[in-house]
C-alpha cells in the first residue's frame, strides 16, 4: 500500500526553461534523506502541461532509477485525451514506475459517464496501479462521489487524490467505497484532517520545501495523533496558504530557489512569482523554519 506523506515534485528548470537534470537528482536525494514516504513525478505540480512527451518520460525514468525501489514512484500520466494518457501511462510503466496518477479531462468538460468511460479505458489499456485526481479547480471538471464509486470496482484502479479540500466530501468517498480502496488529500491545509478520518496519506505541494514535518504529520495523522496532526498543520498553515499565492507551481518554484535547491527557471505560460508576494512566501519560509 502506498501511504504517507507524497510530495508532488516540481520539475526543476534553467532560466531558458530546459530541464536541470542535476538539480532534480538534488531534489530526489533531498526527498530521501527527509523521510518523504512516495514522489510523484511530472504530476500537475511538475508541469506535465508544458513538457514535451519525450521529456515527461524522461523525468520518470530518472526519477524511478534514483530512487531504486527504496520509496514508490507515482508517474503523473493523465491529460484531456484518453489516448495520449494510455500512451503515458504505459511508458510509465516501462520505465519502471510503482503506479500512476491521472487527473480529470481538463477544458473537455465531459460528463460523469465521460469520464468513467475515460478512467475504465485507461486501466483496460495498461495492467499498472492507478490513481484518480479530482482538482476542479484548476480542470472545471468535478469528478463526483458516485462515479468514484463505480471506478474503484475497475481493475487497477487503486484510489483517488481528492483535491476539492472538502472534508464531507471526501468522507462520502470513504463511505462509499471498499476499506482497500485508498483515499488521498490533496489539500495540504485539510490533509491531517482527511487522513484522520481514514484517508492513507496526502499529495503534498508543501512537502516540497517542508517534507520532514509533512512526513511527520501524515505519520501522526495515520496513527490517530490528533493533537500532534493540528500543531504541526498550525505551524505549516501560513505556509501552505502562501504556496498558493499565484498559480501553483510559480510559489514552490520560487520558494525552492530561494532555499538553493533549484535555479529560477519555469515554463511560460507562467512566469515568475511576483515581487509583490516574494515577501509574504519568505515570512512563511522563515516561520517554518525553511529559511534563516
């Protein structure tokens, strides 16, 4: 089973935009070294709108052999056409990856039926472990609780990332289907909250610079420490809300290069974290402990 605390890698870039191998094999050591319990490579956090299909396999393959089996490897695969993410999804099993992490159709819209028929076709296709991903926020596509439930009978289909941040939400979810279907957060603010009530772990955004004291809350939030869980989420909330300060992942980004883990680069259409914010994320930064 994979649980715990799984950062949603950023995909580190120069300042021309082209990837900086050196500086992901930073990044995976760093996840290593600081207790991250899975990565998610080239997910939404890491892009995979604006990487060449080649690169996206790239990234995986790297981060799989870094890893070498000491921690799972979840590929981001999904996309708005069905085809392009079987094509993804079996590379990524290719290279070696434990499962993958598929977001709903963005911009299509399709209906509930669209995307069971999406989701069944994917799993049909490629015989790997599979995780939804609901965030309409960023797809304007809400994939709702009682099509969740038809999925998790599918073969493969393994669990969801629930990124909506609402805690009934997700507990409908868990209500509905079986105890060995697993339900992930998304919402790094709300995930302490959804693993206590039986989620298996959460796909962080904050993990990326905070990844010892996001491990450490899963960990708390899996053993039903619940006082421990909301400290540490206390001290972590200024940071979590200042992640969020422009589109994700232009404050991790910036965050990340002003910890010296990764150079300044990011792939237009986004740009460079505002002036205006780099104060507030650096106050965050430091009231976290991140930054002297």
């Amino acid at each position: 089973m994979i649980s715990g605390s799984m950062v949603a890698l950023v995909t580190p870039m120069n300042e021309q935009g082209g990837l900086d191998w050196s500086s992901l094999s930073k990044l995976v050591d760093f996840h290593l070294q600081e207790g991250t319990h899975a990565i998610v490579a080239v997910g939404t956090t890491g892009e995979s709108a604006t990487l060449e299909v080649a690169e996206h396999i790239e990234v995986i393959r790297r981060v799989v052999d870094q890893v070498n089996g000491r921690i799972p490897v979840i590929a981001g695969t999904g996309g708005n056409s069905t085809r392009e993410s079987v094509e993804l999804t079996q590379a990524a099993k290719n290279v070696g990856a434990d499962a993958c992490l598929l977001v709903t159709p963005y911009y299509n819209k399709p209906t509930q039926e669209g995307l069971f028929q999406h989701f069944k076709h994917i799993a049909n296709s490629v015989a790997i472990p599979q995780i939804l991903y609901n965030v309409p926020g960023r797809t304007s596509c809400d994939m709702l609780p009682d099509t969740v439930e038809r999925l998790s009978k599918i073969d493969h289909i393994i669990g969801i990332k629930e990124a909506t941040g609402n805690l009934q939400r997700a507990q409908e979810i868990l209500e509905r289907v079986s105890s060995d279907f697993l339900v992930y957060s998304g919402d790094d603010p709300t995930a302490g909250e959804l693993i206590l009530m039986g989620g298996k772990g959460n796909i962080s955004v904050t993990a990326n610079v905070a990844p010892r004291a996001m491990s450490d809350l899963c960990v708390a939030a899996m053993e039903g420490r619940a006082e421990q869980v909301r400290a540490i989420n206390e001290r972590l909330m200024p940071l979590h809300k200042a992640l969020f300060l422009e589109s994700n992942p232009i404050p991790v980004k910036w965050a990340l290069h002003e910890m010296g883990l990764i150079p300044s680069g990011i792939r237009l259409p986004l740009t460079w974290l505002n002036s205006s914010y780099q104060p507030l994320l650096r106050d965050a930064l430091r009231h976290c402990g991140l930054l002297s």
